[in-house]
C-alpha cells in the first residue's frame, strides 16, 4: 500500500513538473498538442497538458545569432579574384515559421548570403571592392539575401552582413602592396621636389638681392668718386686761375713722381736703352 | 476475473497500436501490408489499424537543403568554371516519394545529378563575360527557366517541390587561376608604374616652374642692378661735365695725367726719349 502510494506520488509529480514551463524573457515556448503546433507562450511561469497529450520547445527570439561561412575566393566584374570573409548575423523574427520552415536554417542562410555575395561582386571592380564599395557590397547583399529569405518562410530575419575581410588572393598580395607604395612614391616625388622648390626660390631671392645690392654699392661709390673727382678739380682750378704756370708744372711733376715710383723707367738715347730704376 | 482482465489487456494494446501522432513538421504515410493507403499531411492524433495490418512511414516535410557537390562546368566561350549549387526542396507528394525513392539519401544523389547537368546545360549556352562584367547588361547567372524546368522534374518523377536551385559560389579551376593571378599582376604594375610616372611628372613640372621662377627673380634683379648702375654712371658723367664745362682745357690735362697714372701702374714699362721734357726732368736741366 505504501509502495503503491510513492509509486503514484512520484507518477503524478512527473506529470505535473511535464506540464510547467518556465519561459526566460526573449525566449518563446512553442506548444505542441499530439504534435500539432497548438499555441505560443511567451516570458512567464506557464502550463500545459502532460506529456504525451502536450509538449513544449523553447525558441531564442532575442539572441543574435552568428553564422561564419569561413573565407571564399569571389571572382569581381572585371575577372579578378578576391578572397572574401563574412560574417552574418541573424535571429529568428517568427518562432513558428522557424520552427516549420526550414530543416537546416544556418546552412541554407549560409548558402543564400553567399549566392547573392557572389553575383554581387560580379558586377563590381576589383578596385572599389577594396575600397569605397565594401559599404555598398553590405548594404546590398543584406537587402538582397533577406529579399530571398521571405520567399521561403524561413522565420529568420538577416540583423547585418558584415564583410569582415576582403583581400587579393595572397598570390598577388604584392602586386597590390605594390601599388600603394607606388601610390606613396608619387606624393614622395612631389614632395622631393615641391622640397627643391622651396630651398631654390628663397636662395634664388638671396642672390637677387646680393646683385641690386652690389648695383646700389657701385652707384654710391660712384656717386663719391666723382664728387670727390670734381671737388679736387675745383680746388685745383682755383689754384691754377691764381698761378696756371707752376700749377700745371707741379701736377705734371707729381704725378711722373708717383708713375716713376711704381712702373720701370727705360732711357732712350738715340739706338741705346738704359733702365733707370728696378 | 481473469479471463475479462485479459481481453481487457488485449483491448487496451491494440487501442494503444492504434492511435499514433504525426508532427507539424513531418508528413506520414500509412501502409497496409506495405502499400500505401493515406497521405496524413496534417499534425495530430491519429488513428490506424494495428501491426501489422497498418505500417506509418514519417518523413521531414519541412524545406530542405541540398549542397550539390562542386562541378566543372564550361562556358559558350570554353571557359572552364567550378560551380557549387544548392537546392532547397521538400517533399510534396509523400506516397510518390516513397514509391521512387523512398530513402531522403537517394533522392539527394538523383536530384543532385539532375542539378548538375541542367545547370552545366544552362551555363554553357552564356559567356563568361555576360556572367562578369561591371557593365549593366549582367544577366542573372542562372536562366530564368532553370527552376521551372527542375521543379517539374522533382515533381514528376520524386513527388518533391523544389523551391529554389542556387550557386552557392562560382569560381575557377586551380590552372585557371594562375592565368588570372598574371593578368592581375600585370594590370597592377601597370597602375603602379601610372602612379609613379606621374609622380615623376607632376615632381618635375614642379623643379620646371621652380627653375623658371628662380630665371625671372634673377632675371629682374640684374635688369634693377643695371638700371641702378647706369643712372649712377649718368650722374657721375653729369657731374664731370659740369667739371668740364668750366674749364675744359685744364679739365683734359687734369684728365690725361689721370689717366696716365692709371695705365702705368706696377710692372709697366715707361720709355723716355733723351730729348723729351720728361728726361729734362729727370736730369733736372743739367745738359
């Protein structure tokens, strides 16, 4: 009797604990009556029939999910390759259409992203990939994968498509390296000679200076000379209007003086040469 | 007692035999003696005869993924290409899917074949280069037809709805690849040697019009230092004049002797005739 009665206990507290279901915020609890999807609970304490009249299964509506195809080669519009990583987030918007639609939901969601990538990218350059397009490549293949996505019910709502790296294959790594150094060689030579340019116009500038500078020296020195010139000639003149004679004698005399005291007097009498000084 | 405690046992396992649930995402197939007899689409508790009378078969009716294994395949313009396609396809007509194939495996294998071979169909009546281009006359890479024509095959022959065939990725054969990697090599040292020669271009336009600036600079100054020079010449030559105008006779004598000092200066040679007054000079008159 006791035996029997612990066995019934234990029998109904199973029962009854099958029947509670606690349902986290964000999560759903899809109801199953003999297998027929009965109704929906959301956040709370609730309850159903005992297993096997009913079951319950919990779906994560809150969490963003990932999905990591890994990295595939592309080949763009202008027939170059790209190595490409995405990574896709998604979460499921409609717990029953999930739960109904599809039997392998990351793969397939995988497999859309990626044909709808790929037919992208044939349309693309390899340039603008690698550039200001990868903005544009996101945008579009969310939009056109979740296009594709609603025609089959799946439940599943597409949150980003993030293109995480997207690179030549490394075959030709260098090739493109290549080019962004030869990119910042071009701004080199420019500066090298915007450089030049700058030292050679201030020099420049210096030696135009030095030139009308040594013009206006000249034109003083012979401004002075030649005031210096006439005040002499005056002062003579008035010596020669007083004695003109002995004056013109005494200039003459000074200045065969001063030649005979620097340069070499040579004697000519008749055929004979006779060197006087040195 | 007994006996009625029996039959009741008895009713209530072949009551328990015959009731059966069929899940939302499961079609079933009841089989008597191992033929099918009824098509249970709908979710729920469900009646049947005992075993072995009745049989239920259960297959997933939900939307399936087929990966379709990676094929060669080539162009209108011979150009050889590695697609990989997936479908998605679920099973329409549960009792023709058993009868041709019954087993989910064999249907991927017939499908994927199937797959393989229209879409190497389709692909080789395009070129590769209305597959790639950045131009707008892309077309899709699948014709429109191809679903349709699958479909009606899946159909027909498996009792399946397929609800989309797609490529998954489109690439090239290994050997292939490395014509490709040439090609992008090549194009890229034709952008690095642009990008090079114009900064060699845009640095020596740069030294051009720095030189010619310098030329102008200098240019100009020599023309102001002449300038300078030849008013400072005119006005020293006004100024000598003035000197001339006064007395030009004295101011010539005044000018040669001048210019005699200048010329003989060290190392000239100064040659005296006996009979000049400069001799008479030197011997002070003493004849």
């Amino acid at each position: 009797m006791n035996i029997k009665g612990a066995i019934g206990a234990t029998a109904l507290l199973a029962i009854m604990s099958s029947s509670l279901v606690t349902v986290d915020s964000g999560d759903v609890a899809v109801i199953y009556r003999f297998g027929a999807i009965d109704r929906t609970l959301t956040s709370g304490l609730g309850i159903h029939a005992p297993w096997p009249i009913e079951h319950h299964e919990i779906v994560d509506v809150s969490e963003v999910r990932r999905a990591d195809p890994g990295q595939i080669r592309m080949l763009t519009g202008d027939t170059n390759l790209v190595d490409i990583e995405l990574v896709i987030q998604y979460s499921v918007a409609d717990p029953m259409a999930y739960q109904l639609g599809l039997a392998d939901g990351e793969a397939t969601l995988i497999g859309v992203v990626l044909s709808v990538t790929k037919d992208i990218i044939a349309t693309m350059t390899v340039d603008s990939l690698l550039t200001t397009g990868r903005a544009q490549l996101q945008q579009d293949t969310e939009t056109a994968a979740q296009r594709v996505l609603d025609q089959y019910a799946t439940g599943l709502r597409i949150d980003a498509v993030e293109v995480r790296e997207i690179r030549p294959p490394p075959a030709v790594l260098d090739a493109f390296k290549d080019v962004s150094s030869a990119r910042g060689d071009q701004e080199t030579f420019a500066l090298a000679a915007e450089g030049y340019a700058s030292k050679r116009l201030p020099e420049v500038r210096g030696m135009a200076a030095e030139r009308t500078e040594s013009a206006k020296a000249y034109s003083a020195g012979r401004t002075a000379h030649a005031s210096g010139d006439v005040a002499r000639f005056a002062s003579l003149l008035q010596a020669k209007q007083a004695a003109p004679e002995s004056t013109r004698t005494q200039l003459w005399a000074e200045a065969i003086e001063r030649v005979g005291q620097t340069a070499e007097v040579h004697v000519l009498r008749g055929e004979t040469e006779i060197v006087l000084n040195k | 007692m007994r006996r009625s405690l029996s039959i009741g046992l008895l009713a209530a396992f072949a009551l328990a035999g015959s009731v059966y649930t069929v899940d939302a995402r499961e079609v079933a197939v009841v089989l008597f003696f191992g033929k099918p007899v009824e098509t249970v689409t709908e979710p729920g508790l469900k009646m049947r005869l005992p075993w072995p009378l009745h049989q239920v078969v259960r297959f997933d009716k939900r939307a399936q993924l087929l990966m379709v294994e990676p094929a060669e395949v080539l162009t209108r313009d011979k150009k050889n290409l590695v697609v990989e396609a997936f479908l998605l396809w679920r099973i329409n007509d549960a009792e023709r899917f058993l009868e041709a194939v019954g087993d989910p495996d064999v249907a991927r294998t017939q499908l994927s074949d199937l797959v393989v071979s229209r879409i190497a169909a389709a692909l080789g009546n395009r070129d590769f280069s209305e597959l790639m281009t950045t131009e707008d006359t892309q077309v899709a890479m699948l014709p429109a037809d191809l679903l349709p024509g699958i479909a009606a095959v899946g159909s027909k022959r498996l009792g399946i709805e397929v609800l989309d065939v797609r490529l998954r990725q489109i690439g090239l054969p290994l050997q292939n690849e490395q014509s490709i990697y040439e090609r992008m090599r090549a194009e890229r040292s034709r952008i690095a040697n642009a990008y090079r020669s114009e900064g060699e271009e845009r640095a020596s336009a740069i030294r051009a019009e720095a030189d010619r600036k310098a030329a102008e600079i200098l240019a100009g100054a020599d023309k102001e230092a002449m300038g300078i020079r030849a008013r400072a010449d005119g006005a020293a030559a006004k100024v000598y004049a003035q000197a001339y105008s006064e007395d030009p006779e004295f101011y010539l004598f005044m000018r040669k002797l001048q210019t005699a000092e200048t010329l003989l200066d060290e190392g000239s040679v100064l040659v005296v005739d006996s009979n000049g007054p400069l001799f008479d000079a030197l011997t002070g008159g003493a004849k």
